[in-house]
C-alpha cells in the first residue's frame, strides 16, 4: 500500500482502508480516495497527464506514485483496468508492487508474488501511456 511508506501504521491493512473509503464513495473514484486521504493528513491528486518524467520526479521524492494501467493480454494491445504502486526505477524501466502478479513473456496477471516487479519503459508505454505521451493516470502524493 503506498500510503504505508508514507505515513506507517495509518491503516491496519487493506480492509481498514476499503472500510474507511465508504463514507467518501466508491473504490474507482479518484475524488473518495483524495477526500478520505486528505482527511488523515495525506496529501495527494490524481492526475490523467502524467508521463516518465512525473514518476522519476516523485520517485527522487522518496514517494510512491499508483498509476492506473491496462493490465489484461498481450503488453502490444492490453485491456482492462488495475492500479499499481510505482515504488523505484531502473536502467529499463520501473519497480512496482504489482497485486495481479507480473508479466511473463508480455502476458500478464499469473497471481504470482507482485513484490517488486520491474516493468520496462517499452511495457509501460502500452500498459500505462495507451493514450500517447502524458497520458498516464496516477495519484500523485505531496508534502
């Protein structure tokens, strides 16, 4: 969970957290994440322009960015919707804690551990910026 590295112990887990975001709104409003968030001290906004340069930039920060990517089929024509923890960056790409698993010979979602998953550039660019450059959705943490 990204808000752990940023303020630890705030949620007991997962499901402390699902059962804090009822009262603001549903999981897949960006707004009820913010709200709630903003409410226990963490500031962050969701964004529909990023690109490699927020993450690098937010990572030089020490902080966490969940982007939203196309996590179903093939890397070249994904599908779907999930979000993901960008937590580092290497030569080719990023480290993410990745829920659904990670990709094996550009398939994706085989449930297996999702610790630290590197996802290259070339990944991303289909999964992530779908939409061309500055395309990225993600939630962006501040302070």
């Amino acid at each position: 969970m990204a808000v752990e590295g940023l303020k630890p112990g705030l949620f007991k887990d997962d499901d402390d957290y699902a059962a804090c975001l009822e009262g603001y709104g549903d999981t897949v409003n960006h707004a009820a994440h913010t709200n709630m968030l903003w409410d226990r001290g963490v500031k962050s906004s969701f964004h529909y322009d990023l690109d490699f340069d927020h993450l690098s930039a937010q990572l030089k920060k020490r902080h966490p960015v969940v982007i939203g990517i196309l996590h179903r089929g093939w890397y070249k024509q994904p599908t779907g919707g999930h979000m993901i923890t960008v937590i580092g960056e290497y030569k080719d790409g990023f480290i993410v804690h990745d829920p659904y698993g990670y990709p094996i010979s550009g398939e994706y979602g085989n449930r297996l551990d999702g610790s630290n998953v590197l996802f290259s550039y070339e990944s991303l660019k289909y999964r992530w910026l779908a939409d061309g450059p500055r395309s990225g959705w993600g939630r962006i943490f501040h302070g």
